[in-house]
C-alpha cells in the first residue's frame, strides 16, 4: 500500500511539474514580484492528497469534490470546496465528507468544519512546491496565513 501511495504521489508531482511554468520551477526569484495565488486546480490537487482520501482510497473507494461559490465565504483569499465519497456503496445517508478551504496565497488547508488546518507530510511537499512555483516565501505566508476560512 506504501508503494501504491509513492507512485501516486510521484504521478501527482509530475503533473504538477509539466503544468507549473518552467522558469518558476528551475530558478528561485531574483525579483521583488510579488506571489501569484495558486490556481484551482492547484487547490483540488490539495484536496485530492486529504487525509480522509488516503483512508477512503485504502478501503477501495475515493474522494470528489466540488468548489463552493457562495457570497458568504471569503472567495478571495480561498477556494472551498464541499469533499464527498465519490464511490460510496451504500447510496442511503450523506456522502459529505465535509467542508474544506484552500488558502490561495499560502496553500494551507482549513478543515471548515473543525476550524483546523490540516498537514501531513505529503500535503507539506506539496505545498512547498506550490510556494516556490509561486514566489510564496516566509512573510508571504506569515501575512496571510493569519487568515481563516470564515474570516469575512
């Protein structure tokens, strides 16, 4: 299952790379510019690499989700996206796994629902490859990783 979960996130970061622009990738920043948030995708890839769909895929099923747009959350500084069992056997019941938002400037993820971010080692290589694809540094992410989900 290890091996299963390495290839993964080899595939993962692979793609991750063909679709990250070259030159953010192969040379730091020599410039003042300022950081680009992350893209969606960027964000979904995020949401993909959860924990709760770690344990979902273990037992034989996945994650979806599904980007929220709605005028009371803070669609500026985050994508949330509603996070479901996508292969549930049982169709009676929710399949909500629950509510998660993906900080565009740090790539931090919130657990909505618990007001807590959520890491794990795989989440944190990717976000560090985020951050440098991105021109996100130190006081990028102390500046905006203050904020919270429902902070609005």
């Amino acid at each position: 299952m290890l091996k299963r979960r390495t290839v993964v996130l080899l595939c993962i970061l692979a793609i991750v790379s063909l679709v990250i622009p070259k030159k953010a990738v192969s040379q730091p920043s020599q410039t003042s510019s300022s950081p680009e948030p992350i893209a969606l995708y960027e964000g979904q890839i995020l949401i993909y690499l959860l924990p709760q769909g770690r344990e979902l895929r273990n037992q034989g099923m996945d994650i979806g989700s599904e980007l929220q747009t709605n005028e009371k959350l803070n669609q500026r500084d985050f994508y949330t996206f509603q996070v479901f069992n996508s292969k549930r056997a049982d169709v009676h019941g929710s399949t909500t796994i629950g509510y998660f938002s993906v900080n565009k400037h740090t790539a931090e993820i919130w657990d909505d629902d618990n007001q807590k971010q959520v890491s794990t080692a795989e989440l944190e290589g990717i976000q560090k490859i985020l951050r440098q694809a991105h021109d996100i540094d130190a006081s990028t992410v102390r500046k905006f990783g203050t904020l919270r989900p429902g902070d609005w």
